[in-house]
C-alpha cells in the first residue's frame, strides 16, 4: 500500500483569468519599453504554450487600457498613497487592468474584478502588493460602481 498523499490537480484557469494575465504581460511590456499595443499584442499571440484564453478579452483588456491609461491613471492617483512613478510596474500593470475593467466593463461584478486584480497581484507581484491593489481598486470601485454597490 502507498502511503504518500495524492497531490490534488491545480484546477485548469478560466479563459478569462489568463486572457486577464496576457493583458497584464503586454501592459507590463508597454509600461517598461513604451511599445505599439498592436505589436505588443501580436508578441504575445505568436508566443506558444500560452494555453487556452479568450481572444477578444484579451485583445479588448490590452488596448482599452493602453487607449485609456491617461484617464485611468487620473482616476486611480486620488486613491494611492505614493506618485505613480514609484509604483512597481507589476502593481501598476494590475490597477490599471482592474480600473479599466471597473469602469468599462460593468457586466462583471465589482467583486469579480477585485478579487482577478488581487489574485494577480498575488501570482506576478510583490509580497504585499495584492492588499495595497485591493485598498486601491476597492475605494475605486465605491466610486465608480456606487450603484451597483447600493452606496456602500
């Protein structure tokens, strides 16, 4: 008889979590080089192994944000607690993803994008950095989702 356990299978991501990654690694990318979304999001596609992902988020993630950074930059700094420029770029990456969701994208639940925000923050960013992306993205969203939060 075998007594080591039996390790559970990591369950398979959705294909919208990793299109949420993809979009994150090409707003990461843009952040650091500056480069043109429509190469960025081309790099990523003919990358192999990405695994199953849906296309047209991922594609809607990365230029929506790239389009709108300067608007959701404005509307992310009253809620920091530092300049912009000081944020890692992992953190940046996500507050950007997660107010551009917030604000664009209202068929999914406040909380969806919170907790998708948090989770990579978690898996690509620094030790703390999911609390400080949820502090963030949690006084963002009161603000943009009121109703939707019945005026937390």
């Amino acid at each position: 008889m075998n007594d080591q356990p039996v390790k559970a299978k990591a369950p398979a991501k959705s294909a919208r979590r990793r299109a949420r990654e993809l979009a994150l690694q090409g707003i990461y990318q843009w952040r650091l080089t500056g480069g043109d979304a429509d190469l960025i999001e081309k790099q990523i596609r003919e990358d192999k192994g990405m695994g199953r992902y849906d296309v047209e988020f991922f594609s809607g993630l990365l230029h929506g944000v790239l389009i709108h950074h300067a608007n959701l930059e404005t509307a992310l700094t009253p809620h920091l607690d530092r300049e912009l420029a000081e944020l890692s770029p992992v953190e940046f990456a996500v507050l950007l993803l997660g107010a551009f969701e917030l604000s664009h994208h209202p068929e999914t639940p406040y909380r969806v994008v919170i907790n998708e925000a948090v989770e990579l923050a978690k898996t690509f960013g620094g030790t703390d950095g999911h609390k400080f992306v949820n502090g963030v993205l949690d006084k963002l969203g009161v603000q943009l989702r009121a109703v939707e939060l019945g005026s937390k």
